[in-house]
C-alpha cells in the first residue's frame, strides 16, 4: 500500500512539474523565441537546464519552507502529500481550462494550508509571512518598473532600443556558430541581452517552482531534497521540450507588439523579485510579479505626459470635484500603450516630462483591463479552491 502510494505521489510531482515546465518556458523564453533569436527546441534546451540550477541551489530553501515550516514535516503523510499535489494539479487543470495561467506556488500553499488548518499544525507566523510578502511584492514591481518607465525608459529606448531580429544575427560554420557577415553590434548585443536574461528567468522560475512539485514527498522524507529536485527538474525538461511549445507561440505573438526593450525590464525586475523571495525561503509567483511589473512600465511612461505637480494637483482637484477642464487636461491617461509609442529620433532628443502628448503615447492596444481582472481574480480563486478542497478532504478524512 505505501509502495503504491509512493508511486502515485511521484506520478503526480511530475504532473504538476510537466505543467510547470509548459508555462514557465513561455513566460521566460517567449520574448527570445518571438524575436527569431532562438529556437524553440534550444529554449526547451536551457530552460531544462537552468530551471535545474535554480532548484538545485536557491530553490532549496522553498523546498524547505512548504516542506517543514508551514506545517510541521510530520503533517506530511505519505496520504496527505499525494492528496496537496493532488489539489495542485487540479487549481492548474482549472485554470489552463480557461486559458489562463495560474500561480503554482501560491496554489501549492493554499494546499498545505488547507492541511494545516485541517490538523491543527498551521504555523499561522510562516504563513503570515508568506501572505505578507505576496502582498509587497507585486507592489514593489509595480514602483520600480513605474520609476524606470517615468524616469528612465525613454532614455534607454532612444540609446538601448533592441530591434527584433529575423533571425540574421548568428550563422553555422558547420557546428561552430559565428556572427553574421550583415549583422550590427547593436544586433549581437540585442541578441545576447535576450538570451542571458531569458536563462535568468529560468533559474528564477526554477528556483521558485521546484518546490511546488515536490515539497510535501521531501517533507515526509519519501524523496531526500536532492532527489526531489532532480524529480521536478526532470518534469520541467520534459513539459518544455512538449507542452511549452504551444505556450511559446502564445507568448511569442502576444508579445510582439511590446517592444523587446521593455519586455527586457520587465524580464529582470520580475526575475530578480522572485529569486530574492527565493533565497529567503518565500514560495512567490512569477507571473504575478511580472504582470504587475508591465502595467508599472506602461504606467509610468504614460504619466510623462505632465509633470509631478501637475499630475498630483490634478488628482487633487478632481477628488475635490474642481474644475473639470482643467483637471482633465492636468490628469494623464495612464495606459500601459504608451509602451507602444514611437521612439524617440536620437537626434531631437527625449521630449522633457510633461512636454508629450497622450497621442503619442497611445499608439496601440497592449492592455486590456478586462483581461487582465480575469487573470487577477484567477490569482485569487486558485488558491482559494486549491485550499477549500484541501481543508475539506483532510477535516473529514484521517489521512
């Protein structure tokens, strides 16, 4: 009976770490791929292989956190850890149903503390914690990449713009790659760019998914964390050379009007977020921190289309119900298309704050507020069934 228990636990780590493997590729390699710079085999190639890295040394420490420290590692039967990666596997079926991409580790959270409200073996200080960083850290994506969107992005995209490459930038010599005879220096940097920061998005999806799929097996001690690690990275490998494929032409298209530049940003603040969560033991989403970090950048773009005083005393007066014209000439649209504006020309300069014009900012649709709350509230709901259904099963069933 353990024997077969053992074997359906490891059966489902890996389905949840294949599911992990299909999405995580697309978050992270998505910009690379759309941009011609890589195949999408070498993406399912390094994201294997840097998704490993990533387990293997920080994601240790949220192997720890889920599988001892929200509930204590005797909570962990053999029963009770196939019935957590159970639930996770289904918050991930539910959402993948509706298209839309789910939080694994906050899922995978909910579970264990589904069990330990359930048992009584909650550590409601780790779980509040855990909360309360969820809460910081979308924040704090959010002002960076605001900061940087306000303050600095057309700056970098006048001196830095990455222009997307058709594929021309490396050539074979056989199996010896070089650069091509036509290719710019901006070109091979651009390339370079694209591909050390989308390997870096892999380790950090790996140090903080790692543990999704196998905290509760190493926590009761069925797997060492070694083993575990190698168990999920294995999984990962294979739902990104199967899986991922499908999520990488999603991500590829929808990111191909957001310039390479700017997805580049949201790339490092998101990735750097969640490996520092990582390092300090916080199970932490990914697609949380860079779905905020996009509508930071955009946001602050769009707000260059007045100056700080103007836009705080135009806040002020349309909370005070003041003049409407004047407000409304004061209050800048803050839509996420400005990421869409046209470069600057690096020969009239960057246009000083409050100097650009809400046409210009306001070039396409890159965000969709209605989208973007179904995606949210799925944040929400995942979890929420994902412990709901954990509670219920552990409250009336002694396993």
């Amino acid at each position: 009976m353990v024997e077969a228990l053992l074997v359906i636990g490891v059966v489902v780590a890996v389905f949840v770490g294949f599911n992990i493997g299909g999405s995580s590729t697309g978050v992270s390699f998505g910009p690379a791929v759309g941009s011609g710079t890589l195949s999408k085999t070498g993406a399912a190639a390094l994201m294997s292989a840097f998704a490993l890295a990533g387990g293997w040394t920080v994601g240790r420490n949220v192997i720890e956190t889920m599988g001892g420290e929200i509930v204590p590692s005797s909570a962990f039967t053999l029963a009770a850890s196939v019935g957590v990666l159970f639930f996770v596997g289904v918050a991930l079926l539910i959402s993948n149903t509706f298209g839309v991409p789910a939080s694994t580790s906050m899922t995978a959270v909910g579970a264990i503390a589904g069990l330990g409200a359930a048992t009584g073996t909650l550590n409601a200080d780790v779980m509040l914690r855990i909360v309360g960083w969820w809460l910081v850290a979308p924040v704090v994506a959010f002002w960076i990449c605001a900061v940087v969107g306000r303050y600095f992005y057309p700056y970098l995209d006048a001196a830095f713009a990455i222009d997307r490459s058709a594929g021309g930038v490396v050539e074979f010599d056989g199996v010896r790659p070089r650069i091509a005879p036509g290719a710019t220096a901006r070109e091979v940097v651009g390339t370079a760019a694209v591909l050390v920061i989308a390997c870096y998005m892999a380790f950090s999806a790996g140090a903080s998914n790692v543990a999704n799929a196998v905290a509760p097996l190493v926590g009761n001690g069925s797997v060492t964390a070694g083993q575990g690690v190698l168990l999920a990275g294995a999984a990962i490998a294979v739902g990104a050379f199967t899986i991922a494929r499908r999520t990488l032409d999603t991500v590829g298209n929808d990111l191909t009007d957001l310039p390479l530049l700017a997805a580049l940003i949201v790339e490092v603040v998101s990735a750097s977020l969640i490996t520092f969560l990582s390092a300090i033991g916080i199970p932490a989403s990914l697609a949380v921190s860079a779905t905020m970090s996009i509508v930071g950048l955009g946001w602050g773009r769009a707000t260059r289309t007045t100056t700080l005083g103007d836009a705080v005393s135009g806040a002020v007066g349309g909370a005070l119900g003041g003049d409407g014209d004047r407000t409304d000439r004061q209050r800048p649209e803050v839509s996420v298309d400005a990421l869409a504006a046209e470069r600057p020309d690096a020969d009239d300069g960057v246009p000083r704050m409050g100097e650009e014009h809400r046409e210009e900012l306001l070039a396409e649709d890159l965000f969709d507020a209605g989208t973007t709350g179904r995606v949210v509230s799925f944040w929400i709901f995942t979890p929420t069934v994902s412990f709901v259904c954990s509670y219920a099963l552990f409250a009336l069933t002694p396993v």
